[in-house]
C-alpha cells in the first residue's frame, strides 16, 4: 500500500503539478500587488478615487464593487500579457529562429532533426502486434 503511494507521488506529473500550484501563487501574489498598488493608484489618480465600491449603489445593489471587480482582473490580465506572455513568445520566437524550426501554423516544415525525433517517438508509442 505505502509502495503504491511513494510510486505515485514520484510521477513527474504530480511533482511538476505541485511546483506549478506553488510557483502560481507566489506569482499570483506578485501580479496583485503590482495591480493594487502600482496600477490602481494611478487608475485613481485619472478618476478621483482607488476604486468605483461607492458609484451606481441602488440599496442593496452595488454595480461599484462589479465594476473595481472587473477592472481589477482587466489589469491582472493585462499585466501578465505584458509581463509574461509577449516576453515568453519572443524568447520563443528568438529561440525558433536561432534553431531554424518554422511555425507547423504557417504550413512550413520544421527542422530535420525534429522531425525524425518526432518520427521515432511515433513509432515507440504505436501499438505493437
């Protein structure tokens, strides 16, 4: 029982698993701090407050926290774009150019040395009679 446990906690898919969840907080925690205190200090300069909590209340109803809800997440998402994601496609693009493998979208081939890797993983991963 213990032996069938340890096997399964060695995978690399539940370790790389686990790396990820606590890399992803530790970012999330980053890119939230950089939106609360960095862009929406400035947010609230070009609109008079640090958030819209107090606009469009009717009693119970508050569109306001919607609203600093939504922008909250619009500048999430626009900081890890920025931050993350252009920076990544580049390095990848820079990384592609300097190994000579063409974009598969675009309908051009890739590099010969790819290609056979793929070939040979193919045939180990075909079933056998």
């Amino acid at each position: 029982m213990l032996s069938g446990f340890r096997d399964f906690i060695m995978k690399g898919n539940v370790v790389d698993l686990a790396v990820a969840v606590v890399m992803g907080a530790a970012f999330g925690a980053v890119v939230t701090s950089f939106v609360g205190n960095i862009l929406m200090p400035i947010v609230s300069l070009l609109v008079g407050q640090p958030n819209f909590d107090e606009f469009l209340v009717f009693g119970p109803v508050k569109i306001g926290f919607f609203l600093t809800a939504l922008i909250n997440f619009l500048l999430i998402a626009a900081a890890i774009y920025f931050a993350v994601v252009m920076p990544m496609n580049h390095m990848i693009e820079r990384r592609n150019r300097k190994l000579a493998i063409k974009d598969e979208e675009q309908g051009e081939a890739i590099d010969p040395q790819i290609a056979l890797l793929t070939e040979i993983r193919d045939s180990l991963q075909a079933p056998r009679p």
